[in-house]
C-alpha cells in the first residue's frame, strides 16, 4: 500500500496526517506552538518551534501506525501566509518570521504608496497595498535590520522554511507566491518594479514552483530527524487556504466556504483570473485558478483571548471549548444584543485597517460572561456577512455556504453564523481542513486520480446541513447594521488611540 504526508503549518498549531490510499486517514498528531507579541501589532515566531513540531507529529504518526517509512511515498506541506522569514545561505533564520497578523510596516506601506501608487500594486498582484502582505514586510526588514539583511540569502514563506528542512532546497509554491505582494500575477514571475520600489534584489526570493510539483526528496539530515525515508519526493504545497478549498470543492463556478480557525477565510473559486478590490486574490491549485477570499484576522482568535484572559485558559482535559458552548447555551439562549468588533489585531477584508482594535459595546449590570462569549461568536459572523456582502456587490451569487475548520465543530456557532447570513450552512463528512486538501495533492501525485481536482470532486459529501433560527434573523439584521455604523463611528478614535 502507498502512504502519503499532509503537514500543514497553522498559526497555532501543526497538524499532521498520514494517509493511504483512497485517501483515507491512518494516522495523525498536532502540536500547538507559541505566538510572540514583542510590542503592539508586531506578531512573530520562532521558526525552529514549527520544525521541532513538525518532528515530533511525523514521528507520532510513523508510531502509531507501524507504517514502513518507505512506504511514504510523498510529502505535501500547507502553511499559515503570508510571512517574511530571511535565512542565510544555510537556511538558518536571522530573525523570528513575521507572520501575516504582524502590522509593524505601516511606514513602509506609506513609502510604496507613495513610490509606486496603489493602482498600479493592484494591477500588478491582484491585492490592494495592505501591511498583511510580505512586501511592506520586507522593505521594514531592509529598512530597520540593514545588517541582517546583508547576511540575507533568501526570504522564505513558512511551508517553505519547512520544505527547505525537509530537502535542503529553497522554493516557494505559487499559491504562496501569489500572496507576497511581489509577484506579478500576469506575467507569472517576481516583479523587477516592486522589489526595485523597496530597495531588494531579485536574489531574496526563491525559485517559484506550482504546488503539484516536486522539488527534492526528504535528506539524509531531515530522515534522521524524522524517521522517514530518503525515497519520499516532497512537492511544493500551498497555502492552507488553497489546501482548505480544495477539500471543500472550492476551486471553480464560484463555489463557496468558509475555512475557520484562529481567522476565518470566506473562499470562492473561479477556473479563471478574477480580482476584487475589498476581497484578496490567491492563486488557486489549478493553472489558471483563482481563489477570491475574505480574510478576517481573529475569529477562533477572539475566543481563544477570551479562553486564555477571562475563562480560565485550557485545561488537563482540552475541554474548554466544550464547556464554552455549553455555558452559552444555558446562559445566553438569545442574541446577546451585545455589539463586539472582532478586530483584536486589526482588521483585513473588507475594513483593511491595522488600527481597528476588539471592541465591546452595549455590556450592562446584568451582562453575564456567556452573553459576552455569545457576543463574540456573533461579531465574527457580523464580519463574515461583511464579506459576503462584498461578493454580493461584484455579482457572485451566495446559495449555501460549506464551512470547514476547527470552529465549525461549534453547534452553536454554526447556528448563529446561519442565522446572521440567512443561508444554509453545510458541514463536510471528511473535515480536515489544509491537510484534507494535501491529501488530494498526493494522491493524484501517486497516480490514484488524474487530478486533485478529481479527487476533491469524488470525495467531498455533505455530513449536515445547519439551517438559520428563524427568531434570531431579524434580530441579528438589526445587530449587524449596529456593528458596521459601530466601527466606522470608531474609525478615528481607533487611530487616536494607537498614537498614544
């Protein structure tokens, strides 16, 4: 029997699945990892923390399975993006990667504004100029760390730190390249005009490789370190988005879900180049595909801060989660009529603002903390209708909507999120998320499908459908036309407050 890896390095957390064939799960491990908030807005990791993580979940999963390593036959690796990660000419870090929550460059994205023109970023990549992307990013680096970036050999993505530990090749896929803010999505190359503007050589950025295509083999370092085989070939991977919607069948005809964790992504997929001001272009699986996606920093986030600053944090058991959506349904059976803005490290779509802060408003003496919890649950949801309205407004017609991820484990949350957009809600038999979308890579790969497409299209079944509380929509109609006046009255205290 053949055996494949998907690994996907998350925001929190690594998570690694063992598949044979069919593709169907033979075994699997995560391990979570820590987040470093050095000052407000800056958002870094360590790097060796996502390799040693990577480790110790291959190793859990070749235990656990008695699995021949040489039966592995290949490797997809999917990641959190974007980020900026400078190596040397050894692919040893010279600083703690910026992840894409980091919203440190906002001088830089004042300076390309200036140089370049907004207009013409958009153009070029498909995305309006934002401090999310990887180029203001690194012009901070070549700005604020000249020294460092003298020793700068190449600057990588987060699955490309990985794939360099596995194989000892510097790559980038071209989902993750599509999300740098440096590549021109029409000539398909790095573009000469943007790395002049911020003052980087060509040199930094790795070769561009499509996300089915192999660049090495595990090395003889990395078999040691993990167990495996010097034989497995490992391909070039993807973004966890592009990884995400691939398992939903989010990749043509304008299909869409949600990918929910730490944030939450709105995806629709077109077999074609299509681009939208208020939504992010990636790059999807296919040639010529596209992803159109609503990118909200802290959804999971939110609750997680909640989780770890008012309820305690985790516990022994890893119930907290559990004992969150029981006391909200107990507790606050209602809409809360609570207004939170889930902007706890400033915003993307469709607001794209760094100085927008999380934010309660309507708390009173008989607030109690499952209505504050509800609250949360129901301003992320205010955020995805936010999102979706921008679909709506480029004509993109929205039937349902296939939520995967870890929140969408959350029977009540699903049941707010559907009362709040007004659709079905559809919940996927196989949930897996990036690692479900890497499976697919493989097995086309190995030959068992013609394409991951195919795959997708042969695997993906409707577990469950969640249909909105009729006496919570009209309710949440009024809450949401709250939360948006809510956020533009706050729009230049948010600023004011960020200067103090």
């Amino acid at each position: 029997m053949q055996y494949s890896l998907g690994i996907d390095i998350g925001t929190t957390t690594v998570k690694c699945i063992l598949f044979k064939e069919g593709p169907e799960v033979a075994a699997e491990a995560e391990k979570e990892y820590e987040t470093l908030l050095p000052e407000p807005s800056w958002v870094q990791q360590d790097p060796d923390n996502w390799w040693d993580a990577v480790v110790q979940c291959i190793r859990i999963v070749l235990a656990k399975s008695w699995v021949d390593a040489e039966d592995i036959k290949v490797i997809s690796v999917s990641s959190q993006a974007p980020a900026v990660l400078p190596v040397d000419k050894n692919g040893k870090p010279l600083h703690d990667a910026l992840i894409w929550m980091d919203r440190r460059s906002k001088e830089e994205y004042e300076i390309i504004k200036e140089r370049v023109g907004e207009d013409k970023i958009f153009e070029l990549t498909g995305n309006r100029l934002d401090t999310y992307f990887t180029l203001t990013e690194l012009m901070w680096f070549l700005r604020n760390k000249p020294e460092l970036m003298e020793k700068c050999c190449k600057v990588l993505q987060v699955n490309g730190y990985i794939n360099y530990k596995l194989t000892g090749t510097f790559s980038i896929d071209d989902t993750h390249a599509s999300l740098t803010q440096i590549y021109d999505i029409h000539r398909c190359c790095w573009s000469e005009e943007l790395l002049a503007a911020v003052g980087a050589d060509r040199s930094l950025m790795p070769d561009v490789y499509r996300c089915c295509e192999p660049i090495g083999n595990v090395s003889k370092a990395a078999a040691q370190m993990t167990g495996l085989s010097v034989k497995t070939t490992v391909l070039a991977g993807a973004v966890d988005a592009t990884a995400a919607g691939l398992e939903a069948g989010v990749y043509e005809g304008g299909r869409i879900a949600e990918m929910t964790g730490t944030s939450s992504v709105v995806l629709i997929g077109f077999d074609r180049l299509v681009t939208a001001r208020e939504l992010s272009y990636l790059k999807g699986r296919g040639e010529n595909s596209t992803i159109l996606y609503g990118p909200m920093n802290t959804a999971g986030g939110s609750l997680k801060w909640f989780r770890d600053a008012l309820f305690g944090g985790e516990t022994v058991r890893k119930d907290s989660y559990r004992r969150i959506n029981s006391e909200i349904e107990k507790m606050a059976k209602y809409p809360s009529k609570i207004i939170f803005l889930p902007y706890m490290a400033g915003e993307r779509a469709p607001i794209w603002d760094p100085d927008a802060r999380g934010t309660f408003i309507g708390l009173n003496l008989n607030t109690n903390r499952a209505e504050m919890m509800r609250s949360i649950m129901e301003g992320t949801c205010f955020a995805l209708k936010d999102n979706l309205n921008q679909a709506l407004k480029i004509g993109i017609p929205i039937h349902d909507i296939i939520c995967c991820g870890g929140c969408s484990k959350s029977e009540i949350w699903l049941k707010i999120k559907a009362s709040v957009i007004e659709k079905e809600i559809k919940l996927p038999e196989v949930n897996l998320g990036a690692p479900g979308g890497l499976s697919y890579i493989n097995a086309a790969y190995m030959g068992e499908y013609k394409s991951p497409e195919e795959a997708s299209a042969a695997c993906l079944k409707i577990r469950k459908t969640v249909e909105p509380v009729k006496e919570w929509i009209e309710p949440y109609r009024e809450m949401f036309d709250v939360y948006e006046e809510s956020y533009r009255s706050l729009k230049e205290q948010f600023k004011a407050l960020v200067k103090i």
